[in-house]
C-alpha cells in the first residue's frame, strides 16, 4: 500500500501524521508503526498520530509511540491540531477527542494553545513527584541538567515503576516561573526533544511543592520554548494549557 503521509513537529517532537478519516490504515500491525518511526529505514519521528471522523467532536486523534504502543501526547495533539487545520477539518479552534478524554484548542498561525485534562493524581514522593497528565510522568528536581545522565538515569526510573511505567523529567530551576526540562520518553526508549505531558507535569510539580507560586510557567527544553499555565484549587489543577509552536516539515509518501 502506498502511504501518503505528512510530517509536524512541536518544539522538536516529531510526529508522522496521517489522515485515516477513511480508514485506510491498519491500526492492529504496531510493527508498521515502528517502522514509519525508524529514523534509519523509515520517515523517522517519535510517533505517529491519526486523524479520524467522530460524531461529536471535530475528529479523533490516536496515537501511538514509536513502539505501537497508545497514550496521548501533549505536543502531538497541539500537532493534530495544526494538521487539522491543514486539512481544513477545522478553523482557529476546536474541540476533540483523544485517549484520556477531550481537548479544546486554539491556533494562530504557528501556535497552539491546548488544553490538558485537570489533574488531580500527584503524589509527592521522597525525592521525585509524580503526576498523571495524559499519561504517567516522574519529576525529579537536578543540578546542571546540562551534562545529566539523562538516557541512563531515565531509563532506569522509567522502569522501576509498574507496568506500563513512566516518562521521567529532570528540571532545573532558572527563576521563579522558568524550569529547564529534559525527559526520557517510554515508548519511545530515549531522550526527546520536548515532551507536552512532561512539561505540563512539571509545571504543576513544581507549583505543588512550592518550588514557584506562578500559575503561568515558562519551559524550556531541548527543542525550544513551552508555556504551562493552570488554575489550582484544594490541590486540584484545572484550566491547564500547554502552548507552543507546531509547524509542518514535509510530506511525501511511503510503501508499507
């Protein structure tokens, strides 16, 4: 079968995108979904994302990591949005439905504001803090994030945790409301560029133990710049938006 499919990142987090509104694509064959990942003999992106038809929102997005496994995906979704745009689905703002729930969000050329689903599920554990945002994240707090062990230290925690595990965040603080952020993606098995879930957990891990009284915080990552901001109430957070950039790279197609 000849692929056509359409490649978006978000501040470094790369996605192959592919209109399945007609159902052309064989969702059940996960080692086709490592392939199109495989940066060596494939298009190569940590994910892929499919946009399908729902009867009550704009579309349905489905994702799958690298490894064909499904989750949701902070900066994938606001990529779905830009590809849904693309496809004229919709126009500045939508509302659809994912893996964790539904999501509005808004587009002004290149830039996305998603909202995340609120989050209520943070444990404060003795060196780390954890959060569900979409998916399971470990925040843990480092000094010089710069020379870190990411990828060894990562993958060690991602595992420590029961099945299906989790990502894990490093964060370094720079001032009251910017934290640095690095993570080791599951699914993916390695280091990303940026990650949507990660920094959104970060933002509130580091509201929660009182490391920032901003509800507004701004993240950098290896990919580029991400913005967090949130409502909190009784340690419940709502009104959680990531921002950023999504941009199309290129299209093509592809026999699978």
């Amino acid at each position: 079968m000849n692929l056509e499919f359409y490649k978006y990142q978000g501040t470094g987090n790369d996605f192959v995108m592919i209109d399945n509104r007609t159902k052309i694509f064989p969702k059940e064959k996960t080692d086709i979904i490592s392939h199109l990942c495989d940066r060596h003999f494939g298009i190569g992106a940590d994910g892929v994302i499919l946009i399908e038809n729902d009867k009550e929102f704009d579309f349905k997005m489905i994702y799958f990591n690298a490894d064909g496994s499904q989750t949701f995906c902070g900066n994938g979704g606001r990529c779905a949005v830009a590809f849904a745009k693309y496809l004229n689905i919709i126009d500045s703002k939508t509302k659809f439905i994912a893996i964790d729930g539904k999501h509005f969000a808004e587009i002004e050329n290149d830039i996305v504001s998603l909202k995340m689903i609120d989050v209520d599920e943070i444990k404060i554990q003795e060196n780390s803090v954890f959060a569900y945002t979409g998916t399971q994240h470990h925040v843990e707090m480092v000094d010089n994030l710069d020379h870190f062990p990411v990828f060894e230290k990562g993958r060690k925690i991602r595992y420590s945790y029961a099945n299906p595990g989790s990502n894990v965040n490093f964060v370094q603080q720079i001032n009251n409301s910017t934290f640095r952020v690095r993570t080791y993606e599951k699914g993916v098995e390695d280091e990303t560029l940026a990650c949507g879930t990660g920094v959104t957990a970060v933002a509130i891990a580091m509201h929660k133990t009182n490391k920032t009284n901003s509800n507004s915080i701004s993240l950098p990552v290896e990919g580029g710049n991400l913005e967090v901001s949130f409502s909190e109430n009784n340690g419940v957070y709502t009104n959680v938006f990531l921002k950023g950039p999504a941009k199309f790279v290129f299209s093509g197609k592809i026999q699978i």
